[in-house]
C-alpha cells in the first residue's frame, strides 16, 4: 500500500512541485490550501503532513499545534518546509518531526520523507 501525505500549502506552484517528487516517488499526494478546510479537520487523515512555513494566516507552528492536540492526528508526522532556517528550533518546538530548509535537493527531501514514515 502507498504511503498517503497531504501537502499544507497555499501556493499552487509550491503544490504542483512537491506532487510532482512525492508521485513520482510512488506516494498518494492529497493538499489543503485553506484554513477553513484544515480547521474543520475537512480531509482523509494521512500517513504523513508537509507544512509550508507561511500558510494563509495561519503559522506553520499553529498548524502543528493545531494538528498535534488531535488526538487522531497527533502521531503522524509533520514535516515543516521553509526557506526562514531560523523557524528549525520553532518547528522542533511545536512538536514537528522534521524541519527541511530550502531550497533543497530532491534526494534529501526524498530520503527525509522515508525517515519520517519509517520506510
């Protein structure tokens, strides 16, 4: 069964880049891109969440809490996309798995996503 991970993301392009990777990787690739729908818990629970850092007007850390004081969500986890290095200490305190700076090479975005989902 493909690993399933949905894309938090407000930007179309930013979107179409990392459905791109993550299909051709051979992952179920579902986005988001408003507050009203990731509030309203309005989607299928995934195996992993991609956060981009600046997302309507909600932080990247708001939506972690948001999603790790779920307890269906609260174990999946959350990887937190910027191009702010400085927001890695933020991201690791809101309870984020892992922080990917960018911009980024391909390959250790990839290898990134297997550590996150243990594969």
């Amino acid at each position: 069964m493909n690993k399933s991970i949905l894309i938090i993301e407000k930007n179309i392009e930013n979107i179409l880049f990392y459905r791109k990777i993550l299909i051709g990787a051979g992952y179920k690739v579902h986005y988001i891109s408003s507050d009203i729908q990731l509030l309203k818990y309005n989607f299928a629970i995934p195996d992993l969440f991609i956060i981009n850092s600046r997302f309507l007007t909600l932080s990247a850390g708001e939506i972690c809490q948001h999603l790790k004081g779920n307890a269906q969500l609260s174990n999946i986890p959350i990887v937190i996309i910027s191009g702010v290095l400085e927001l890695e200490a933020l991201a690791m305190q809101c309870g984020a798995t892992a922080f990917m700076g960018k911009p980024f090479v391909v390959e250790q975005f990839l290898a990134l996503i297997q550590r996150c989902l243990g594969t």
